[in-house]
C-alpha cells in the first residue's frame, strides 16, 4: 500500500459558503487530478497479470493542507497508523504502507522529508524540480518526478529570438531554484546579444506593506521592454499572485512556465488581463486510457468517492442535496451526471503535468517493488512482516523505467537526461469567466529545433501584431552599432560607415573595408566595382579641350600664314619677323602638345607631354624675351657712341633662345634620368573612380620646371614694362607686357588650383591652363598686328611709319 500525503483539496472547498465554493472551481478541478491520477494507476497495475501479480496495490490519503505544520503532522500521522501522533510508536496492527509520493512544492517536500527521513522512508516528490532536494546528505531519501528543466532557459532564449525580443524584464523567485535559472539566463543572454532590461527578486514571503516588495510592480510598468518572463512555482509566487490583482500590466506580455498557475488568485478582472500570456509546459506525455477512465466516472459508480461529490457542485453548479452549502445559489443536480458531461475545456484542464508525475511515480514504486520482491526470498513475499521492506526499496529505486514505452530511464535524481521538449501554450481568456491553453508551438533546446504557429497565437489586447520588444531599433545594413555607455549591449545609436566601408547584415558591429578596386554604394551596405576613368575625347570635358586645342592651333597656323604672306610689310618687319615666325611656330607646338594629356594615358605619352609641355613653353617664352630684348636693345642702340649696336641682330636673339631652351632641356634630361614620369592607377583620388594618369616621378623637377619657365616669364614681364614709353611705331612692348600679365596670372591661378583638384580634373586643369596661357599671348600679341594686316591695310606702309617717327 502506498500513501500519498497531499491531495491539495483545500478545507475551504468545504466551506459552507457557496461563493468560495463557486471561485475556487479552478483549485478544484487541478487538485482533484491527482486523485483520479492515483487511483488510475493503481488500478492499472492491479489489472496487469505480469506486474506484481498476485499482490493488490492498495493506498491511503492524508490532506497536507498546503501547510507545512500539517505536513509534519501527517507523516507522524503516517509512521504511527493513527490520528494520535506518537514519535517513535507504531500503533497500527499493520502497516502495509512502504512509500510516500509527495508534496507538491519543495517546502512540503522538505517538512516531510525531515521526519521521514529518519525513518528511510522513500518518499517521491512530484511536483517541480528542486536542485536543493537533490542533496543527498540532507535529503538521502527523497526521489523527485518532477522534470528539471535544465534546458527551460534555453527553450525561452530560443522563443524570444524567434520573436526578435532582446530586451527583456525578468521576475524569479527568491529561493536556490530561481536564483540557478537567473544565472543560467542570464548566461544564454549573453550568448545571443540579450538583455535584461530589469530583474527582480520575489520573496516568498512577499509583503505588499514592505517598501521594496511593493516598489517590484512600478519597476514592471516604468520599463520599457514589453516582455516580461517571470519564473517559479505557484507556491513560491502565491502572495504575489495575490497582489498582482492590483495592477493591470498595460503594454506587457507576460511569459511564464506551467509551474506558475496564474490562476490561482481567481480573479476574472485580472485574468482577462493576463490574456495572451505565452506559457512554457513540459512536452505532455498521454496517459494511455486516462481520459477514458474520466469520462466513466459518476455518482452512482463512485458513490464511494467523498470528493465526487464537491466536485459535481462545482463543476456542473447544482446541489447533490439539500444539504448542500450552494442551496442559495443553485438547484439540484440532475441525476446520471458524469465526467462525460464535463466541458472540454475543464476536463483539459485536469489532465496537467503533474498527473504524468503522480502517474510515473506509481509505476515508478512498482516496478521496484516487483524487482525486489523477485530478488528476495520467499518469506518477503508476506507483506507487512518484514520491517525492512521500505528501506530496502531505495537499492531499486536507483534506476528503473516505471512506464512502458518511455524513452526516459528514470535514475533516480542523478541521470535524469535531457532531451527536453517543450510546449509553447497561449492563455486565452473569453467572455463568461472562460480560458483555455492554447498550444501554438513547441522548443527542444536540445536539437535547437522551434515551431511556432504564430497564427494561432491570441496577443494581448495592447498588442495588433506581434509585439516588439527592443531597447534600440536595429541598425541596418549600412550602419554599425556604437554602444551607449554605461548602458547594456542591447541599447545601442546607429553610426553610418565611413566614405571608404560598409556593412551588409543588420546590427553589424563593425564596418568592413571595401576592396582598393571597389567602393561603397550610395546606402552603404555593398561594395560596387570602381569605374575606370581618365580624361577622355568622348566625354564633353576633353572633347571641348581637345576642339579648343585644335582650333587654337589652325589659329595660330593661320596668323602664321598672314605673317608669311605679309612678310615684306613694314609692320610685319618692324620688329624682327624670323622671332615672331618661331613664336607662332611654339604657340602651334603648345596648343597641339596639349592634345598628349587627353585621352588614355600610356608610358610613352606620361614621358612625353610634361617634357614636350616643358621645352615647347619655354621656347616660346625665350622667344617673347628675345623680342623684348630685341625692341630695348634697338632703342639703347640710337645713342651716340653706343656699344649695343653689336647686339642688334637675329644672332643675339637665336643665341638667348637656345641657350634659354637648352637648360629647360638639362632640367628635363634630368628628371627623365632620375624620376621619369610613370603610368599609375589612382585608386584613392575619388571613392567610385580609378583615374588611369600619370604620376610625375618627382614633384620637385615639376615645380622645378614650372618655376623656370616662371623665371623667364618674370623677367619678360618686366622688360617689357620698362620698354612700355618708348615710340608707339617700333615699340611691342605694351602688347608683351599684356601678353606675360595674361601668362602669369593663368600659372600663379594654375598652382593653388592644381593641389586642391585630384584625377582627371588636375589633368583638366593643367590643358586648359596651357591654352588660356598660350591663347592670351597670341590675342595679346599678335591680334592688333592682324588687325592692321587685314583690316587696316592703309595703315601698314612706310610713309606712316616715317610720319609717327618724325613726330
């Protein structure tokens, strides 16, 4: 015979107050279950022919009355076999009990276990899982049914990522099981970028007038995460069920385990409120022909049942008889009533987790006792007469498989293994005082393996959709997360990548570098292949330069061809004709050498166009010198008794051009010797382009150069400046003063510009430098001469000349 110590049929089910009686049907119907649960079993197990045969299992009941004063008092009750405890008396003529399956909750396990212990008597506890229970120091003789959902918190880091929920509150209750889930939690948090944006510790002795206990539920409410997880039983959490009928958590989920009855404060206000609450369950294992055997009970069968008859009132609300304390409220009870009649949804409601445990644990007992019975001798087989029976049940309660077909060896506490599975129920509460579970899903942590129906989920009334519960909004792609300081991980301001990086996946920590051949889209979140670029013909930009190149040039051949023409006309003999043919045949060179910088560049044109730039600009510079030279050497010479006579000539004027253009030409050799000119790839200029062009090797030979030819513009300038008084008829000096201020304006505005632009444009700016320069010294020059030539032929003869001298 067995005893179970706690049945959890409460004495106020017996009150004689019919509205306790009608509020506490819920408390009713899940107690009752473990009854039904026990006499299903033993039932079973009488029938089997091949356990335990020729032995009837029998079972007695005493009512713990959830207190731990009546727990102590009914194993004394228990070990003594009367209502009269004595300690350390068996009073009974018999005691054919050899097991204890009970409590319901640790407390009661543990005030049990303290005087049983002293007794080895075994004891099977089926309600939750206690890690303190598993000492077996303390508690050598106690074997928990109960699962130890050591994978719970990975099953619910594994919903809530399902749902992108990573802010989340977190309330646990205050004992060695709450506190191991929070570490355990907390740890697989982290893991996976989580957050708690809250935990709170609930004291099973919660207070409502403690100051701290009372501040738990504006903490809840002031968060901002919309998720709320709480953990522990419906014992540890009974005072705070209780008080949590006095806030209403707007904008909250709750999520929580099957160990926390959330309607044990039966309240239709606050369960209406709860609605929607996602619910954790161990896996339900069927009773095979439990549900059959509920439905076969009735009054008149089990006529014999004392609870029957509560529960009949409760259920169906009717009176048994007139005696009935619900007299006031209801009728009698039709006669025939049976489990059948009993809605769906309340007979679900039996038929919970701890019925599979009340079950195993049984079968658990009777499996080790047919394994003991057929290893001892044949006087054990006399039950009762061997007062080492229940001691010796502990050898065979290390490791059996009460239920057939089970995939789990239950090992007493120690191999209790793992490969937990969970159901993810949804509490739905309906008009007329109605909830039901709603299964929606399931998680086994051990495979990684989660199904949600999500259609089936009933959300909240604070909540249209699936809610979402963050502490920041993710970072897209093209973004990265800068966390906030002092503040978790998971709340977080969204950076964009630099110029140069990207991110293609959201919530990216950090930013990755394009490779040097690909730069960033617009929104940042890939890499595109960089376009290869330089200054091409096709495009408007070097199609423009290269027509105004062109066009200069034919220009410039074309006042050549004037001057040719013209050659015998006093104003084209004026001042030198031979100088003024070799700076128009330079100006051509200049305009056309600027065509080597347009279009794709090649070794051969990068060594060629800085070296041609360079000796053909200077050329036509030493050209303006000499002619400069030339008109203040020629009015010097009219002096009497002047020495400059001998300078006059073109063989003064050829000799300062070559010697003029030969150190350009050394300065060239040079930077060709040393640091030629070489064809690159400009990758870093702009971020969407690599420019094709040419690096000058030196940038010192460059300015070198640039500052030569500088030199003699200068020094041009300046003698044609002094020379700009003398007579208007032999004199080109205002005309070369006008042309080198247009020349040095355009270079000194051509250096600044130069550093500050990079890839084609630099190239850009340095052709159309070439052509404003050399186009301002062939208007400045030579455009009032063509204008005499062509226009004002009348102008252009001696007589003129002889007058404006004799004037």
């Amino acid at each position: 015979m067995f005893s179970i110590t706690e049945l959890n049929i409460y004495q106020s089910t017996f009150s004689s107050s019919p509205r306790w009686i009608v509020a506490d049907k819920e408390f009713m119907l899940k107690n009752y279950q473990h009854f039904l649960t026990l006499q299903f079993a033993v039932d079973q197990i009488n029938k089997d022919p091949h356990l335990l045969p020729n032995i009837t299992l029998g079972y007695q009941l005493l009512n713990n009355l959830n207190s731990n004063k009546v727990a102590v008092e009914n194993s004394l009750t228990y070990l003594s076999g009367r209502s009269l405890t004595i300690p350390n008396y068996s009073c009974g003529r018999q005691h054919k009990s050899v097991a204890v399956i009970g409590g319901m909750s640790s407390a009661l396990s543990m005030s049990m276990a303290t005087i049983l212990g002293l007794y080895k008597v075994p004891q099977i506890t089926y309600g939750p899982f206690d890690p303190v229970l598993v000492d077996k120091v303390q508690y050598p003789y106690v074997y928990q049914m109960g699962s130890k959902e050591s994978t719970l918190h990975l099953a619910v880091v594994q919903l809530m990522l399902h749902f992108g929920w990573t802010w989340i509150g977190l309330l646990f209750s205050d004992n060695p099981r709450g506190q191991q889930f929070f570490l355990d939690l907390e740890e697989a948090m982290v893991m996976h970028s989580m957050c708690l944006a809250f935990k709170e510790k609930i004291p099973e002795n919660f207070n409502e007038e403690d100051r701290e206990d009372h501040l738990i539920f504006p903490k809840v409410i002031e968060s901002s995460s919309k998720v709320v997880f709480i953990y522990g039983n419906t014992y540890s959490l009974l005072k705070f069920s209780i008080f949590m009928t006095q806030y209403i958590l707007y904008g909250k989920i709750l999520v929580t385990t099957i160990s926390w009855d959330i309607s044990a404060p039966r309240n239709s206000k606050i369960m209406s409120h709860l609605h929607g609450t996602i619910i954790f369950s161990q896996a339900k294992r069927e009773i095979p022909g439990f549900k059959d055997f509920l439905r076969s009970i009735n009054s008149t069968v089990n006529s014999e049942d004392i609870f029957l008859k509560t529960f009949w009132e409760v259920v169906f609300h009717c009176r048994i008889s007139e005696e009935s304390p619900v007299k006031m409220v209801y009728s009698l009870c039709p006669e025939g009533l049976s489990l059948a009649d009993v809605p769906t949804h309340d007979l679900d409601t039996i038929i919970m987790t701890l019925s599979s445990n009340i079950y195993n644990a049984v079968y658990l007992l009777a499996h080790a006792i047919h394994q003991m019975l057929q290893m001892e001798i044949k006087e054990t087989l006399e039950l009762g007469v061997h007062p080492l029976l229940s001691w010796k049940l502990h050898y065979y309660l290390k490791c059996v498989n009460p239920v057939p077909g089970a995939n789990d060896e239950v090992c007493g506490d120690e191999s209790r293994i793992m490969a937990e599975t969970y159901d993810v129920l949804n509490l739905q509460f309906f008009p007329g005082s109605f909830e039901t579970l709603v299964k929606v899903g399931e998680v086994s942590p051990f495979n990684k393996g989660i199904i949600i129906n999500e259609e089936d989920i009933d959300w909240p009334g604070d909540f249209p959709q699936t809610p979402i519960s963050i502490c920041s909004v993710s970072c897209g792609p093209g973004f990265k997360k800068i966390i906030r300081e002092r503040e978790p991980i998971c709340c977080f301001d969204c950076t964009l990548c630099s110029d140069r990086e990207i991110s293609n996946q959201t919530d990216a920590q950090k930013c990755l570098q394009c490779p040097e051949d690909q730069h960033p889209s617009k929104e940042r979140d890939r890499c595109l292949p960089k376009t290869i670029t330089y200054l091409a013909y096709e495009e408007p930009l070097g199609m423009a330069l290269a027509s105004a190149a062109l066009c200069f040039s034919l220009l410039t051949a074309l006042v050549l061809g004037v001057f040719v023409k013209h050659r015998d006309t006093p104003i084209v003999k004026a001042n030198n004709r031979s100088l003024s043919y070799t700076l128009l045949i330079s100006l051509t060179l200049c305009f056309l050498c600027s065509l080597l910088f347009i279009g794709l560049p090649t070794q051969a044109t990068c060594l060629l166009r800085q070296i041609s730039f360079a000796v053909v600009f200077t050329l036509a510079i030493a050209s303006i010198l000499a002619k400069t030279l030339t008109v203040v050497l020629a009015f010097a010479a009219t002096k009497p008794g002047s020495r400059l006579r001998k300078w006059l000539g073109s063989t003064t004027s050829y000799f300062l051009i070559c010697i003029c253009t030969l150190i350009q030409m050394c300065l060239c050799g040079i930077w060709l010797g040393t640091h030629a000119p070489f064809l690159e790839r400009d990758i870093h200029s702009e971020a969407s382009l690599i420019v094709i062009q040419c690096n000058e090797g030196s940038l010192f030979f460059f300015y070198s150069v640039l500052g030569y030819m500088g030199f003699l513009a200068l020094v041009s300038f300046m003698m044609a400046f002094l020379a700009r008084k003398l007579p208007d008829t032999f004199n080109e000096a205002k005309y070369l003063t006008f042309a080198m201020l247009v020349f040095c304006s355009v270079w000194i505005s051509f250096l600044p510009t130069y550093q500050s632009t990079k890839g084609k444009a630099m190239v850009a700016m340095e052709v159309l430098s070439i052509l404003l320069s050399s186009a301002g010294i062939l208007t400045c020059f030579f455009a009032p001469k063509c204008y005499v030539i062509l226009l004002r032929s009348d102008r252009n003869t001696l007589e003129i000349l002889k007058n404006k001298v004799s004037l």
